[in-house]
C-alpha cells in the first residue's frame, strides 16, 4: 500500500521555507499525537451499539462531519459493510425532515458531535431527534451518542441522560479532528479499519525534517501564491467514492489559511465529470492556479465492454478502467504541456492506510502552508460574527 507524489511545472523559491519544529512540535500540532487508549476505548463501547444498531446518524457541521463523510465515502469503494453511516450535516429543511422520515428509528443510533456543543445546527438536529425518541417511547441511553469536548455541553448532556460520550481533544480543533473521536466513532461502527488508518497517519511523521513530503507539498503551493500569484488552489479528484475527500479539504485549506488578507481559495473538481465543465477555463483561462490531481490505480470492481461497440470501434473489449485511465492521463498531461504546475496524488488502491496517509498529509501541509503565510492555522474567528447576527435575528420575537 502506498501513495506516489509527483510535482510537474513546480520548482520552489529560495525565500520559501519552514522551520520542521514548527510543524512537528506536538505542543503546538496536537493533531499529531496517536492515542492508542482511545481506540481501545471506541471498539470497547461501541460493542454493544454495533450489536443492536445497522445504522447511524452523524449529526454535525463542517469539521464534526467533513471527516466521517469522507471515510464513509472512500470506505465504499472497497469495504462492504451490515453498519450503514448517514449525515445530517445541513440544516436544509427539506433534508431533515426526509433523512428523519426515512430511518428505521429502532435500528437507528445518532451521534452528535461538536467540541463545545453549542454548533445551532447541531442543537437543532438534537433538540428534533430526543422529541421523535420520546414520541416512539425509545430508550435515549441507547439510541444517542455524544462526541465533544470535556466540560463542556456534550459531555454533561451525556451524564444527565445516561449516554456514551466520547472526547475530542479540547487542543485539537474540529477541521483537524478527523483521526480523534470525531472520525473514529462513526469510522468503527461502519467496520473501518481504524488502527491502519492511523498506521497510514503515522508515516507521514517518520521523516521529520524540511525534506518531509507535506512540507515540500505546502512549499510548492506556497511558492505558486506567493511568487505567482496563483491563489485559486484546485483539487480534481478522479473518482466519486474520493471526491467527498476534495470537500473536507476545502474546509480545512480555507479555514486555516483564509486570515489577515491572505489565503489560497480551494476550488474542487470531479474527474472524469469535470473535463465537460471546467477544463476549457483550467487551459486556456487565468493562469491563477495550482492543480492537484488525486487518483486511486487499483480498482476493486470493474466492467468491460462488449467485443463490439457502437460508435468508436477502439473501445471495444476495453475495461472501463481502462477508458478512464486514459482521460486521466489526457487531461493531467494537457495540463503540464500547457505549463501548469500540476501535483499527482496516486494511491494504489483503496485502503483504510491510504485514507490516514492523506488525512495527515493534508493537515501537516495545512500547518506548513500557515507557518509561511504566518498566520495562525488554528481557530476561525472570521465565522463568528455571522453566527451572531444569526442568533440576534432568533431572539427576535419574528423574522
């Protein structure tokens, strides 16, 4: 299992650099750090939920979700699983009261995750769902979890009704929270393979100096914005059960760096769907920025086409991979010839190790990007005032 990096039109400027300590230094990156404890701790309560539960609900925003989903996602590509996960992860009306419609409520646990546990969309989901327990005469010790951080709302929800709670780091911000409880409880009871999905983590840190492969990554981005101008960062997944890890990056590249007039706008594209939409703009419009290609080589199922076809004669025979493959290829190496600076992610296969690889990957290279930018890639204070207006706009007798 593996991930080969490749850096096309890319080359670094001398006045682009990181200081490994600032990347690496536990105390200042808590993400980083394995918790083997809390492992044991997820499959030893989960136990009893994966026992009597097919389905659960993850109900959170942005960083509480973007994580799950792309495990949950990728994990479909190879991993067959009885544990099915669903998200409530916007407050769309319509959404809501179809996804809660749907469910088979004695066969259904939700897990609300939020660190400080007062996420409005999170409480709404939750304030809904104890109402429907209650109406059914369902147990909410057993049908609720709660993901958060200690001392604060979850955790003391968890005590008063009597329900699992599991701890997020209070160090560990939510967008970087992917390998902690966030990830792990809905990764578990789907039968995600989380202990390789740490060990795929876990190398990632082996090499710890400037010469590590996600410092060289947020360099070669950083170079591209800060001497090129090329602030629109695209990330092109070539694959559907992959491109949900193109959304959980866009979070995490866009919340981190976007401070104090800086910041490199993610953009996100679906290959082979996007050669029809934006490659026209990619080649011959504003050279503004940076692409990163992101595909898995081995297949796990696949079709092939008849022994004649209608149309073009040279598909016959040919494995859709095959087809695939090729436009792959023709649209990445269209992109080098027209000198853009082109990055390729490819993965041998789907696998638990190779998801925990690029989780790590991106957010060192996050950190990295933030450390040369010099801004903080902890925190979002630049949410906090639409929320505010949000809540005043409630506490208004009407809207």
């Amino acid at each position: 299992m593996g991930i080969q990096i490749s850096f096309y039109n890319a080359s670094v400027a001398s006045n682009i650099s990181v200081n490994p300590k600032e990347v690496f230094d536990p105390q200042k990156v808590p993400f980083i750090v394995y918790r083997p404890k809390l492992i044991e701790e997820i499959k030893e309560k989960l136990k009893p939920v994966k026992e009597n539960f097919s389905t659960m609900v993850v109900c959170g925003m942005g960083g509480s979700s973007l994580g799950a989903k792309t495990i949950d996602s990728f994990a479909g590509a190879f991993n067959e699983s009885y544990h099915k996960l669903k998200f409530l992860d916007n407050i769309d009306p319509t959404l809501v009261k179809q996804t809660l419609e749907s469910l088979s409520w004695e066969d259904t646990v939700f897990t609300f995750v939020s660190k400080s546990g007062t996420t409005l969309e999170t409480v709404v989901f939750l304030n809904l769902v104890l109402e429907e327990l209650k109406k059914r005469n369902l147990p909410v010790e057993k049908h609720v979890i709660f993901v958060g951080d200690r001392g604060k709302n979850f955790e003391k929800l968890a005590k008063e009704l009597n329900t699992l709670f599991f701890e997020i780091p209070k160090e560990v911000d939510g967008r970087f929270s992917v390998l902690t409880s966030t990830g792990l409880v809905p990764a578990h009871f789907a039968d995600f393979d989380i202990e390789e999905l740490w060990e795929g983590a876990l190398e990632v840190l082996k090499d710890q100096t400037e010469d590590n492969i996600a410092i060289k990554l947020a360099k070669v981005k950083m170079d591209n914005y800060l001497n090129h101008r090329r602030n629109i960062s695209v990330m092109f997944s070539y694959g559907n059960y992959i491109f949900t890890f193109t959304f959980w990056y866009s979070q995490l590249w866009a919340e981190s760096l976007g401070k104090s007039g800086k910041g490199q706008t993610p953009l996100k594209a679906l290959g082979t769907v996007d050669q029809h939409s934006l490659v026209q703009l990619f080649r011959e419009g504003p050279d503004d920025k940076v692409y990163q290609f992101i595909k898995v080589k081995d297949i796990k199922w696949d079709i092939k086409l008849p022994s004649e076809t209608l149309i073009f004669d040279y598909i016959k025979g040919r494995k859709v991979s095959e087809i695939f493959n090729a436009l792959y290829e023709g649209t990445k190496e269209a992109l080098i010839q027209t000198n853009r600076p082109v990055i390729t992610l490819e993965l041998d296969c789907y696998s638990a190790y190779n998801l925990g690889y690029l989780f790590m990957l991106y957010m060192l290279a996050t950190v990295a990007a933030a450390r040369i930018l010099g801004v903080n890639p902890f925190g979002q204070p630049g949410v906090e005032l639409g929320k505010s207006i949000a809540r005043q706009k409630l506490e208004q007798k009407s809207l």
